[in-house]
C-alpha cells in the first residue's frame, strides 16, 4: 500500500485503532509501533478476519455462514465485493499486495473445523488446527510488510502458531466451561487426565498443569525459532511484530507465576508491563540477526509457503478493481471501525484485558 499523505498520519487514524481494542489488545499495543504504510492494511485484514470469526460463532448455520463468507472471498477476489466497508476494506489489501487467496481459504477451514467442535489427538493435530486460525494471519501480515521469501514467511507462520498455542494454555477453564477442550489427548492420558471426565468437571490438578506446561514449552520454542525471522522484515515493522511475540509470550511466563493456573482464572498481562514490553521491543528490534543455519519449517505451516502460494496469480492483475484515491481508502477503513465499535456497543461486550 502506497504511503498515506501527511493528513492522514495523525490523530485520525489512531482513533480508529482505539475503537478496535474491544478485539485484541495485544494486536493494537503492538500496531502503534507499526509504520502508517503497513497500519491501515493490517487493521483491515484483522477487521475481515474479526468480522468472519464473529460471523461463524454466533451461533445458527455454522456451515451456511462459512458458505457465504467463501461466496464474499469469491467476490472480493474477482474485484467486485460486497457493500460491506470490511470487504472492500480487504479487497484494497488484495489488490495492492496480490494477497494469496490460499491464507483466507486456510483460516476459514479453521472456523470450520471450530464449528464442528474438533479435538486434536495430538501436538501435530494441534499445530494443523493452529496453522489455519493463527499461522494464517501472520503469513498475511509478513506478505503485506513486504518480505515474501518462503523461509521469512514460515518464520512468521510458526509465530502465528506459537501465540496460539499460548491462548489455548491459557484459556483451559475457559474453553472447557464453553464444552471445548483443545489440550492434545494423547498427553492428556499420559498424563492421567481422561478427557470426557475432565470436561464433565473441570478441575486444576498437578497432572493438568504437566499439560499446560508442556503446551508453554512447545510456545516457547516456536517464539525463539521465529524471532530470527524478524530480522528479515523491514527495519521500520521489527520493533512491532517483536512487541506481538514478546507480550505474548509473557502471558505463559505470567501463567506460570500464576501456578500454572488456567481452569479457576484467565492470565492477563498488566498494562505496565506492557509498555515495558513495547519499550523493550522497539529498543531491541535493531539488534536481532537472521540465523546463518536456519532450521526446517514446522511441518504444519508447510502447505502455506509452497511455491504455488507464493506466485500471485497473474489474473489479479488485470481485474477491474476501482480506482479510488487514497482518501476515500482511508475513508472505507475508518467508516469499517466506526461500523462496528457501534456494533460492539450495540452488543453492550465486555472486552477482555489480554
């Protein structure tokens, strides 16, 4: 996306952001730290990708509302979206970044198989359905930045993967209280925690938290695995995906302050050592390298990096998106947040501190 003019570097555009953190706050601390050439595109990207997720979730024909986002996907790609500020909003970012299609397909299979109530047997199975929900988006984010070479982008997957494993640790109880369980079943009768019983009274035990600390563990190395990554993103979007990887993973190291804790109460970070956190990331961000001998793509993520992912497709190109100036871009873009902070209100949520 083109740089924004000066009028829009301001007060405007951040307003917007603000609107937005009834979502996630973590993506909106660490957005602030994002240049303006990049900002606008991510939050539209993450404003479809919200709008899809609420969409699938509230309940009804699941698989009719999957049906008629892949339809929006459909009309979106061939130039021609729906009113909705958020489908044209995603189509700007289609059209100026030749977005691979096969991003959204993925995150959409990953709404489905929420729908569906799947259980993951084991870390792998765990780290397909991670791969689609979160892999997603940071393969999206990494490809709008600029850097599209396969192992940059994988790097940006396996953070995407890391941050989800961290809110399935922490968010046990709370998945459990909805009928969900997402801890890998083959670890959970390892570690003698049957998982139809568990969910019929979910409890903190010693053999739990084995579980929890082993998902921490698996994080926590897919954290350091893809920090080499950033070091080959634009120097001016280091500090804000470092910030992302780094509040993130402080949920875990808060999780085991905690006692390991994620049945009786959620974790959440606190707002100052937050900053510390952005404060460090955009100190830090300069001093990362790239490793001379990188290490192989988790196998999950594999299927998002091929090389026919990686070749936009040409008919992009030539589609008949309209030519709309800048200004009526951002136009759309803050007509979308306004949109739905009234639908946030209007649904009276309460947001969630991460």
């Amino acid at each position: 996306m083109p740089h924004l003019s000066p009028e829009y570097d301001s007060q405007d555009l951040q307003a917007c952001v603000a609107m937005m953190q009834g979502g996630s706050k973590t993506f909106f601390a660490a957005s602030r730290l994002l240049p303006m050439r990049v900002r606008a595109a991510a939050i539209a990207l993450y404003a479809f990708c919200r709008v899809a997720d609420d969409l699938v979730d509230q309940g009804g024909d699941a698989q009719a509302n999957l049906s008629l986002l892949k339809q929006r996907l459909d009309l979106i790609y061939a130039g021609t979206p729906t009113d909705a500020v958020e489908d044209h909003a995603l189509a700007l970012v289609v059209q100026h970044h030749q977005l691979p299609r096969l991003f959204l397909d993925a995150l959409l299979e990953g709404f489905e198989w929420d729908a569906q109530g799947r259980r993951y047997q084991t870390m792998e199975d765990l780290q397909g359905y991670a791969a689609r929900v979160a892999a997603t988006v940071g393969g999206m984010m990494c490809w709008i930045m600029g850097p599209q070479a396969p192992l940059t982008l994988a790097r940006a997957c396996e953070l995407g993967v890391a941050m989800q494993l961290t809110n399935i640790a922490r968010d046990v109880g709370e998945d459990a209280r909805n009928g969900r369980i997402y801890l890998p079943l083959q670890w959970l009768v390892e570690a003698g925690v049957q998982p139809d019983e568990w969910l019929q009274n979910p409890k903190l035990s010693s053999n739990l938290k084995t579980v929890i600390e082993r998902v921490l563990h698996e994080a926590d190395q897919l954290y350091r695995q893809a920090q080499a990554g950033i070091a080959e993103l634009p120097a001016d979007c280091r500090a804000a995906i470092l910030a992302a990887s780094l509040i993130y993973a402080e949920i875990g190291h808060q999780l085991r302050r905690d006692g390991l804790d994620s049945v009786s109460h959620r974790t959440v970070v606190s707002t100052r050592r937050k900053l510390v956190l952005l404060a460090t990331a955009w100190t830090q961000s300069g001093w990362i390298y790239a490793q001379r001998n990188p290490v192989q793509p988790l196998k999950a993520i594999e299927f998002l990096i091929a090389p026919e992912v990686l070749n936009a497709d040409e008919r992009m190109r030539t589609l008949n998106f309209p030519n709309r100036a800048m200004p009526q871009r951002i136009e759309w873009v803050l007509g979308l947040f306004e949109r739905l902070e009234n639908e946030r209100r209007g649904r009276k949520t309460v947001s969630q501190p991460l």
